[in-house]
C-alpha cells in the first residue's frame, strides 16, 4: 500500500444530521481520499479530534496491512497523526504527520495546503520524510478533485534517493449518506520505476461522526505482477 459526502456546507452549523465524518473541508467540502487520507480536514479547527484504522487485503496473495491512526488539531488551520503500520500482526513502522492550511480561494471553490510524513522503519532501521502541496477543488455541487503533488526522501540518514509522488482523487456526492469516487496514487523513481494504485471507493456516512469507506482496486510496479487489493478504513471523528 501507498501510506498511510454530502451536499457543499457552509460550517458545522449549517449540517444535517448525517454528515460525513472524514470531511476534507467544510468550505469547500471535499471528500478525503481512502487509502493515502488526510490529516483531519484541510481547515481543520483547534480540538478536532479523530481516530480511523486502514486495512488493505491482497486477493492474490493473502497478505494483509493495516494501521490504526489518532489525528488532533492542534490550532486552526493545523494539525498533526501519529500512526502505527503492521505487516499481519508485526508493527513496522512509526508514522508522524503535519498539515496545514494556506486558505480558499475562488468563492471557496479551492482549498489549499501542504503536509509532511516522516517515518522510522524498524526492520531496515530507517528514516524517510514525505512533503507535499495538497488542493482541492469543487467543480459543483456533486463533484469534486483532490490533488497532492511532492517528494520522497528514502534512508535520509545515509545513501537514500528520492522519490516523486502524485496522487488524484475524484468524487461523486450520489447522496447526502454516500459518496462514490476514484483514487490514484503514485511513485516515480529512477530506481524502482513507477508504482501505481488505483482504487474505485465508496464513502458511506452512518452519521456526523461515523463513516465507513470501502473500495476494491489494484496496484503495480514496473515489471512486477498486478497485485488486486481489498481495503476499507473505518473513521470516528469526535
């Protein structure tokens, strides 16, 4: 796995009951992608408080990841994940986050921001850091695009190499409950090549706080077998 719906809102107000509880935006509303989300909504508020766990199951080979994560805001317009990846039943990796918000523009039409993900390997005994531009778009009261555009750097301790990262996300508000959308991460690297995920969804919002996101989609290296992938992430947002 590439790591770690509702009608257009004016603020927290203005929400009907069911409401989606892994918002990108409240204005802009912008659904969150499933399988590399956000750190709590871009214009996330002070106290924002949410925990998720993601799971992906490969359908070819068994093998299963998954992560619990806990997502604060610390002030508004910033917020910080602590997350713990396992391999089956073996932790693999410590994951620390930060995000922040530039602001909206275009009638609140866009929204705009930048995160950055370090994570420690236990096995490899290793530091990577993530930096990423983040916007999103909505085009009208049904659709939305979620873009994040950045670099990697492998093994920042010794001999690393960097790796490029786009990811695009669009979706489909079917209903005040339930989303529909297309993921697509992916990693260009001059020593792995391109690695892709792409990953049909559906967000299903039981109310303000609960939401369930599912999707079955594959993912490839260059020269490597097509890996079909079962995943979903449950969220609670207090």
């Amino acid at each position: 796995m590439i790591a770690s719906p509702v009608q257009a809102y004016v603020d927290d107000d203005s929400r009907s009951e069911i409401g989606d509880a892994a918002l990108s935006s409240d204005a802009p509303h912008i659904p969150e992608p499933m399988v590399f989300d956000l750190i709590r909504p871009l214009g996330v508020r002070q106290g924002d408080l949410e925990v998720n766990t993601l799971s992906g199951h490969s359908l070819r080979s068994g093998h299963t990841e998954w992560a619990p994560e806990i997502e604060f805001g610390l002030f508004d317009n910033l917020a910080v994940e602590f997350e713990l990846p396992f391999d089956q039943l073996s932790l693999t990796e410590y994951k620390v986050a930060i995000q922040g918000t530039f602001g909206t523009e275009f009638n609140n039409s866009f929204i705009h921001g930048w995160q950055m993900i370090g994570y420690y390997e236990r096995e490899a005994q290793k530091y990577s850091i993530d930096s990423l531009y983040i916007a999103g778009f909505r085009l009208n009261s049904a659709i939305s695009n979620l873009n994040m555009i950045g670099l990697r750097r492998e093994d920042v301790e010794r001999d690393g190499h960097f790796v490029g990262l786009f990811n695009t996300s669009w979706f489909y508000d079917y209903s005040q409950q339930l989303t529909l959308g297309i993921e697509m991460n992916n990693e260009f690297s001059q020593e792995l090549g391109w690695h892709y995920l792409l990953m049909p969804q559906v967000h299903w919002d039981f109310n303000n706080h609960v939401t369930l996101q599912a999707g079955t989609g594959f993912s490839q290296t260059d020269g490597a077998q097509t890996d079909w992938l079962g995943t979903w992430r449950m969220i609670y947002a207090f």
